[in-house]
DNA sequence: AACCTTTTCAACCGCATGTCT
DNA sequence: GAGACATGCGGTTGAAAAGGT
C-alpha cells in the first residue's frame, strides 16, 4: 500500500491511499480529515440531490472519497442541526440511564438527544466515564462502579439541573419552570411551538474549533427538536409520582435548553474516591434489580 | 522553552443487516 | 433463493490539543 501525503487548501493535508492496482485512476482515494473544500463539496451535493447513495454521490461530486466517509462526514458533521461541544447535565444524564438500559447501543441512545451522534455519546462514555471507573478500579459494568453514579454523580447531575433551571428562572424572571416537570409525555421534539434552544449559545471554551469546519458555530444548522419521531412512550415512569421530567425525551429536550455543560464527575470525583476506596463500600444499596440506576429510581430520591 | 504524557474526538475499519436485481 | 451492493453500527485508531514536568 503506498500512502502519501496530498497536498490541499486545507489546513492540514489528508493523505491519500491506492486501494489496489485494479482500481487505475480511481484507485487514489483520499483519508484522514476533511478539508473545508471537501466539506463545501459534500454539502452542495447532498443539497441538491438529497441523501444516500454515498458511492454515487461521492463520485458525481468528484470527492475521492469512499461513500462510508462522505456519510459519516455529513451524520456526524456537516447534517444540520448537529450540535458539538460538551454535553449537559441533563444529556449527561440521560446517557447514563439509557446506557443502564440498554448497554452500548450508541445510535439508540444518540437518538435521544437531538443533535447528538452516536459517535459523540460513545466518545463521551469511554472517555470520560469509563475514565473513571478506571481510577474506582472497577468496570463500568461493576455493581461498585453503578452503585457510585446512582449515589453521587447522578443526585449531582439532578442536583445541578436543578440549579440551572433555577438561575435561568431568575434570569427570566419568569417564576415558573413548571412545565419542566410536567408529567405529561406531551412534550415532544415535534412540538412546533419548542422556542429557539438556547443550546446554540451553550457550547463550551471553543470545543468545537478543532475541526476544519465552514462553519464557526457549533451548530451546523436548524435545530432538529423536528428530526425524528422519539419512542419517549417507553420512558415514561411506571404509574408512580416523580419529581423529574417523565420521559428521556422530555429530559433531553429541556437539558438542551441548559446554557451549562459541566462534568458532574470532576466536582464530586475526590468525595467518590474517598468513598470508594474507604474498603468495599456498598452506598447502603439493596438490591434494585436489573436497572440499578434507572431515572424512575433517581428521581424519587431525596437530594 | 522543550519535552513527555494524557486527553479528546474525528475518522477509519470490519461486520451485520437491509435492499435491490 | 442467491449474489451484489448500500447502509448502519459499534469498536478502534491516531493525530492534535492540553496539561504536566
């Protein structure tokens, strides 16, 4: 395989790779980031002749590129509506309930929160969470590791939302956040009336000018409250009375209106550590069942 | 300032599944 | 039904950025 470097308008340049002779003048196909020329390229393309069809449209556009990458690019990039930068407390949340629920299904839970990519929220679980499950010395799958992030980082998680939601109540002056925690499942993406996100402005300290991107904002395009029709139905808490949003949806969407992104665990983590490592400290948990974590279970906890 | 280590995340890979002929 | 091709998913990689010494 002969690999070289491609010079381009770009920033850095991506190499190129020959996938094999046969391939003659088509062979060269290019790797590695997108350059802004590229991106411009894709977008028209799927502008004008909508999405799919990867290989075809990779070809017509004159992208040397494989149609898996141009589709990665847009879903993860380019597709309006994509949001970038940290995650907040209430997508935080969700996260770790939706992965309590249902393990590593990335775009499953991704689908949760408007925006978001599944590449994103698996970046975020191995990077941060099971950061730390790796200094508790435990696994993230670990009775010990659950058992923390019911007890602390997800009461922090809740404790801050309720913070946020406060102070952008007194910012409002409005006096009533009543309809965060409305236990109607009412409060779909779909809804027509959702007020522009203020998730626009929550990106944090530039995380998203890594990337050679036509676009400064971390917010490619229109919001995608509108994108897909979400299964929140399953979500909604089992006839019991909660404190909280009732459904991942409900949460989700109000979380992506927090002007706030902070890691939970870096706040609370030297309290954990202390806890934790105090021997085989169990947080006083019985047993719970399968979902030793789920949201139905935190919210009925007292703070 | 220079070097080293760690963290972050965009992009790639292989495999599974779906769709078309 | 079989094969080819397209798409989607989850795991992994590697380079840039950030942090530490």
């Amino acid at each position: 395989m002969d690999a070289l470097w491609n010079g381009s308008s770009c920033d850095w340049p991506a190499p190129t790779v020959i996938i094999s002779d046969d391939d003659a003048a088509a062979a060269e196909l290019r790797r590695g980031p997108w350059t802004v020329d590229e991106d411009a390229l894709l977008a028209a393309h799927v502008a004008a002749h909508g999405e799919g069809r990867w290989n075809e449209l990779a070809r017509d556009a004159g992208l040397r590129r494989t149609g898996k990458s141009c589709r990665l690019r847009w879903l993860n990039y380019l597709r309006p509506g994509v949001r970038r930068g940290g995650f907040t407390p209430r997508e935080q949340l969700l996260i770790l309930d939706l992965h309590s629920r249902w393990g590593n299904r990335w775009s499953k839970i991704a689908a949760h929160l408007p925006g978001r990519t599944d590449n994103e929220v698996k970046n975020y679980w191995r990077t941060r969470v099971q950061k730390h499950a790796k200094q508790l010395h435990c696994d993230v799958g670990s009775r010990r590791f659950h058992d923390a992030m019911r007890n602390l980082w997800m009461p922090r998680l809740i404790e801050r939302i309720h913070a946020d939601d406060s102070a952008a109540v007194a910012a409002n002056a409005t006096g009533d956040v009543s309809h965060f925690y409305s236990a109607s499942p009412s409060h779909e993406l779909s809804s027509s009336s959702q007020p522009a996100p203020a998730y626009r402005n929550a990106a944090p300290n530039g995380s998203c000018a890594r990337a050679p991107s036509p676009d400064a904002s971390c917010v490619t395009g229109p919001s995608s409250w509108s994108r897909e029709a979400s299964p929140a139905s399953q979500f909604q808490s089992s006839g019991s009375t909660i404190a909280g949003p009732s459904t991942s949806t409900e949460l989700c969407q109000n979380g992506c209106s927090s002007a706030t992104s902070v890691d939970m665990f870096d706040e609370s983590w030297s309290e954990l550590l202390a806890r934790a490592n105090h021997d085989d400290t169990d947080f006083g948990l019985g047993e719970t069942g399968d979902n030793w974590w789920g949201l139905e279970d935190i919210w009925e906890q007292p703070l």
